[in-house]
C-alpha cells in the first residue's frame, strides 16, 4: 500500500475533497480494530491473527482473556464526515512485539485516536507517550466495556498525565455513531489547535 497521499492534508485542485491521515491507536485489546470496523465506510483492511500456544508469555492477557485473534500489522478504514472531508484510519498493532511498526504508521498522521480501556489503563500508557514524542495531537477515547467502573475524566486524565487540553470521551467502538462522534472530536481538536481550515460541517 502506497502511503505517500498520506503525507499531508490533501485538497484537491477545485477545492473538493479533503484527505486526513488519522491514527487509531492503543494498547493490547482496547478496541482498535473494532473501531475501524464498525465506521468504515469501506470494508476494512484488517491483518488479525489467531493468538496461539506460541504466544503464551508474549502476548500478555491480563484483563482479556477472551481474546482470541491480534493485529499484526495494521488496520485500513475510511469515513468520510461530510462532502469535504475524509479521514483514513491507520490502527496500530497493541502488542510490545509489534512497536517497531508504528514508527512507519504515523509518518504524515495529522492526529490520532488513542483508545483506553479503563480496567486496564496501563496498556496505553505507550500509545500516549508515542503520540508525546511523535508530535501528533491526540484524544482519549475511553472504550465502555460491559464490565467498566465508570470514572471522573480529571481521574483519568491525571492517571495518564496528559495535559487539559487534551479532550478525554467515552464510546463504544462497537457502534458506528459512537465511534464517528469521536473522530468528530478528533477533528474539532484539530481545527482549534493546528488545522483551522478542516471542515466539520
């Protein structure tokens, strides 16, 4: 896949059509590849795995127990938010294992989704200090599982030590309208901050 056209906002010569380069990252388990899928408006590109023996001790499932597939690659998605803006969704793979990809994965990103799972917010703690060092404005979305304590957002935001100007939401990223409101307030961070000219409405 060529991600060159990802480089930089692009608009095209009449004024048309806006493509942003935005990732969806997070720890292991939070959600990631269900967020791609569920607001895509194309079918996802997705590189899960079947999690086997081999990865005992690697992969560790403390909290998701369940889990039985892994990215080991990337997640491909687009939505388009209106007539002028579409966003290509980059998931990253959660796993330690797999960090070495990301580097390559937020070349051109204008911003990024950073998914938290409140019964395990350790596991993001890398995705948060990636988005530090890489420069990329970011939110947290706090993925509601069935069996998540609801928490104060300044709890959170103090556990994660990330800045008041960050926006913190809650979703699901099971629902498509939950998940597309987050990428909207992706893109209104954004707007208010580095990109004043990306259209919401």
């Amino acid at each position: 896949m060529d991600f060159k056209g990802f480089d930089h906002p692009d608009r095209q010569p009449d004024g048309g059509t806006r493509s942003v380069k935005v990732m969806i990252a997070g720890g292991f388990g939070t959600g990631k590849t269900t967020m791609v899928r569920s607001v895509s408006d194309i079918r996802p590109l997705t590189t899960e795995e079947t999690l086997t023996q081999a990865s005992a001790g690697v992969d560790h499932l403390i909290g998701v127990t369940d889990k039985q597939e892994t990215t080991v690659s990337l997640d491909f998605g687009k939505i388009g938010i209106n007539d002028r803006l579409v966003l290509y969704l980059f998931g990253t793979p959660g796993q330690e294992r797999f960090w070495f990809l990301w580097n390559g994965l937020f070349k051109g990103a204008l911003g990024a989704v950073v998914l938290v799972d409140t019964r395990r917010l350790a596991s993001s703690f890398r995705a948060v200090e990636e988005m530090e060092r890489q420069n990329v404005p970011f939110v947290i979305a706090l993925n509601v599982f069935p069996d998540s304590e609801e928490h104060p957002v300044e709890e959170i935001r103090d556990a994660l030590d990330i800045p008041a100007h960050t926006p913190v939401v809650a979703f699901d990223a099971r629902d498509r309208a939950s998940s597309r409101d987050v990428l909207i307030a992706l893109i209104q961070h954004l707007k208010d901050r580095t990109a004043p000219s990306l259209e919401l409405r």
